[in-house]
C-alpha cells in the first residue's frame, strides 16, 4: 500500500510539497492550540498577583495571536490536505477506469467492482487527511511540547510525554489489534452489501413472482448485520480506548500538579509557571483525541486499497481501441475463440468482412456467436490464431443498457464530443423521433421495445465508425417494427463493413454473405 500512495502522491504536481506543508500547517495549528493553553494558564497565574496592567500586555497578545493563528491554520491546512486528498484520488480512479477501459474483468460481480471504484477509491482521502497528517503533525508537536516544558521541569516533561506515547500510540495501536479483523471484514462486506442490493433491485419481479424474495432479502439483511455487528464492534472498541485516553490526560494533569508543587515548595519552579505545567497536558492530549479513530480507518483504508490495487493489478483482457488502420480491417485466421480460462467455443474459425459488405454470423444458440464478436472488438483475446482489427467498431449489444437520463445523453455514449446536431443526425437515422431532452426512466422503462433498440443504435451511429457489428438488431420486436428498424440500419450501414448476428432468417437474406457455425 505504501508504494500505490507514494507513487500517488508523486503524481500529483509538487504532491510531497503539498504533503509537506499541509503536516506543517496542522502542527502549528495543534501547538498553536497548546501555547494558547500555557500562555492563558500563565496569564491567570500573574493576573492573581494584581501586578501593573503593562506585565501583562504581551501575554495578553500572545493568549488572542495564538487564538487567531489556531483557526487560521487549520483553516488552511484542511483547504491543502484535502486538495492534496482529492487531487491523489482523482489519479487512482483515473488509473482504475483506464484500467477497467482495457479489461473486461469478466466475471466480477459489479456491486462489489463499483464499491471499489467508488468507496474503496475514496480511502485514499481518509489515509491522507485522517491519519498521515494528523499522526506526523502530532508527533511534531509532542515533541515540541516535551522540549518546551523541559526548560521549565524535566521530571514533569517526561511524565508529559509518557502520558502523549499511552495516549496518542499505544491506545490507537490497541484499538487497531481490536477491531483488526472487523474493520478489515467491513470493507469486503461492504461490497458484498452493494452486490446484493443491486441483485435484488433488478431481480424483484421475479424473485417476487416464483416466491424466492424472502430468501434473497434474507441473505442481504445477514450481511447488513454483519456490518452493523461490525460497526457496534469497532464503536465498543473506540469507547474504551477515548476512556483510557481520558484517563492518560488526568494523569498527566495530577502528576504535573503533583510534581509541579513540590517543585514550587522546594523553589526549583516559579510559582506563576505551575499553572503552565497543569494545564498544557491538557490542550496536548486534545490533539490525540481522534486517533483511536484514525487507526481504525487505517486498517479500512489499508484493506480498500488492496482492493483497487487487485483491480490494478488484474491481467487485461482485451487490446481496448486501436487506430484506424488501412486494408484489411477486420479478420479471423485459422482462430480459435473463447473466454478466458475457458474451454474453446469455435476451432479453426476463418472470417473476413470486406469493405462495404453485409456478412450474417448465423448458427444454433451458444454457439459462440456473441463469442466471435468479443473476439474480434479485443474484448478477449483469440486462444489461438490470428486477429487482424483496425479501425472504429461500433457495436449493437444483445442487451444494450439504456441509462436513466436524457436522450441525448444515452445517445452521446457512443461519442462524448457530438454535438446536438449530430445526436440529432444520429437518432435520425436510426429512425427514432424523441426529443433530445427527454429524461428515461430506469434501463429505458419508459421506452417501447423498439425504442429501446433504436436508441442503441444511434449510439452506434453517433461515432464514426469502420465497421458495425450487430448482435441480434431485430430481438424482441415484431415482425413489422423489426422490418421497419433493419430498413434503417441498412441505410445507416451503407459503405461499412457490417457484422450481423441473427436468428432472423429475414436479415440474414438482405445481407451479402451469411456465415454459418456449427
Ligand atoms: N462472459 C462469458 N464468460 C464465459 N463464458 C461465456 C461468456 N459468454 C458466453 N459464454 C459461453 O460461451 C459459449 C458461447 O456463447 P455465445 O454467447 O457466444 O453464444 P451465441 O451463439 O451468441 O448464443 P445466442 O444465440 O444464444 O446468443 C456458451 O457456452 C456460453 O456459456
């Protein structure tokens, strides 16, 4: 993990500088916090003894400086950290879509895949901003703090820092061993919770149909107490740590008070300055006070990260896009496809589609139809064989997604630069009349069958593309609405390499050549 966030922060412009001053700036706003607790325990003490109002007029500046200069640098040391935070998670998600944009990381479940994207991504803010920089300012400012109060009482500086080692290090270690295992399940729970939700959102119907929704709900509320034990487990850790820490600071207090009097009776200690010696524990061990905290989010942020970092490290399947090319752009040699870690699903498989031609992948159901089309988009790579692909493909899912949002934006997934009149264009010709700000509902719920299918393919449209590749175009559709949709396509495809895969003995007459598997 150490090295995924230094490379991260080395990404990030002048990423340690930020680093740097952003520790700077929240130790001088925790010593600021302490001097402003001495200097006000000093300033009661000679106050008491009623001297000439002038004595007190620097410490009086000193008691409202250091009042200011707390806020105002933890006012900008959260405005550089988080930057800093925000900026480093901006590059990890952006290395996990590129990453996710040249694998096909087939057959993760996607609740769990989109935590780690989301939730599990976003722990690199946590690690920076609730423990890196929390933990080394503190460490700067007990030291500072133990030096300091040396000058006054060494006796009374080391028990300080004996209370500020209990404290701020051995209670949030304690608190990480104790809820270790918990914390760490909780982010894999986590996901598991997002892969059940979001099977039971789109399995409901027919969970409540046959009956099985009371199980499916059951196993998602398990994990959901799972977490909530998990949650109870890790508070009932952070109770008892925050009262061992309560505990640290009141005997800092009483031993300072204690060895802070006999210094004063003996006259090793000024009087005045007893109160600073009080006191300052006091405002140190509020620096602490998160930390029990701090060292659970580091065993979840620890176990998030391993997370992205098995979705960074997965093997890439797939070539993801390549550059349109001259000649020949689109061939099978003597291939052999199918998925990865899988057995073959065709052998010795010899397909070229000509420029301007029309070819029908036809042949019985799981067949390896759809197969051959991942083979030949660089989804996966051919077990054996040659694949030769130049160009832009566009491809015509079986179940093309259709997302809750605007047409224009559903038609836009094909070409993130169209502009109006090219989605316009685009919708045109795949002859469907929406309007281009029309919201849909949920998976295109609020969309006829047809219009669904049409709406996928003026994404394909939208794009310039050298070859199309439609699975199943006419699926779902009557005969009427499928004549009508194939018109379309054809007069879309015209000049294209086109690749149809179909049941429809229809579409495969209108095409050039139709190739058979078996
Ligand atoms: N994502 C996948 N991971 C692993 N195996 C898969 C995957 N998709 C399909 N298969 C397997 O590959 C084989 C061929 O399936 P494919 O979808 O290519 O057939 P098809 O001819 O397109 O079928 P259909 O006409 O029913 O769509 C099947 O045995 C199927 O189980």
């Amino acid at each position: 993990m150490r090295k995924l966030v230094l490379e991260l922060l080395d990404a990030v412009p002048k990423g340690r500088a930020r680093f740097a001053l952003a520790t700077f700036l929240a130790a001088a706003a925790s010593a600021s916090s302490v001097a402003l607790m001495g200097v006000s325990a000093w300033l009661i003490s000679r106050a008491a003894e009623f001297p000439p109002v002038l004595y007190l007029q620097v410490a009086a500046v000193g008691v409202r400086t250091f009042g200011i200069s707390r806020g105002a640098f933890r006012y900008v040391e959260r405005l550089v950290g988080h930057d800093l935070a925000l900026r480093m998670q901006s590059v990890l998600r952006s290395r996990t879509y590129d990453k996710l944009s040249r694998t096909t990381l087939i057959g993760r479940r996607q609740g769990d895949l989109l935590t780690r994207i989301v939730q599990d991504v976003a722990a690199v803010q946590d690690l920076v901003v609730r423990v890196a920089i929390p933990a080394l300012s503190a460490s700067l400012v007990i030291l500072g703090t133990t030096v300091m109060l040396a000058r006054f009482n060494v006796a009374s500086s080391l028990v300080l820092l004996l209370s500020a080692i209990l404290a701020g290090v051995l209670v949030p270690w304690w608190a990480q061993r104790a809820s270790l295992r918990v914390d760490r399940e909780s982010v894999a729970d986590r996901g598991a919770l997002a892969d059940g939700a979001r099977e039971l959102a789109l399995a409901g119907p027919d969970l409540l149909a046959n009956g099985a929704d009371g199980a499916a709900l059951g196993r998602l509320l398990e994990v959901d107490d799972r977490l909530r034990r998990q949650e109870q487990r890790g508070a009932w850790v952070r109770g008892v740590a925050t009262a061992a820490q309560i505990l640290a600071a009141g005997i800092a207090v009483v031993a300072a008070l204690w060895i802070g009097g006999n210094a004063v009776a003996a006259g090793d200690l000024g009087p005045r300055l007893l109160a600073v010696l009080v006191l300052t524990p006091l405002a140190l061990h509020e620096v602490f006070q998160d930390f029990a905290k701090a060292a659970q989010t580091f065993t979840r942020s620890q176990a998030a990260m391993s997370r992205v970092r098995e979705v960074l490290d997965a093997d890439p399947v797939g070539t993801g896009d390549v550059e349109p090319g001259e000649g020949v752009a689109v061939q099978l040699a003597d291939a052999t496809v199918g998925w990865p870690g899988g057995a073959p699903v065709q052998e010795g498989l010899d397909l070229i589609v000509a420029p301007g031609e029309k070819v029908a992948l036809v042949g019985p159901s799981g067949v390896g139809k759809t197969t051959v089309a991942a083979t030949l988009m660089g989804l996966i790579p051919p077990l054996a064989g040659e694949v030769e692909r130049a160009g832009r493909v566009g491809y015509l899912a079986q179940d093309a997604h259709i997302f809750a949002t605007s047409v224009a934006e559903n038609v836009r997934i094909g070409n993130k630069d169209a502009t109006d009149e090219q989605v316009a264009d685009a919708l045109r010709r795949a002859g469907l009349d929406l309007p281009l700000d029309r919201v849909i509902g949920e998976a295109g719920s609020t969309l006829s069958g047809g219009e669904r299918r049409r709406l996928a393919l003026a994404r394909v449209l939208v794009g310039e593309r050298d070859l199309l590749i439609l699975d199943e175009p006419t699926e779902h559709l009557d005969h009427d609405t499928a004549a009508a949709l194939m018109r379309d396509v054809w007069a879309a495809a015209e000049g294209l390499r086109t690749l149809v895969i179909t049941h429809d003995e229809s579409v495969a007459a209108a095409c050039d050549r139709v190739v058979e598997l078996r």
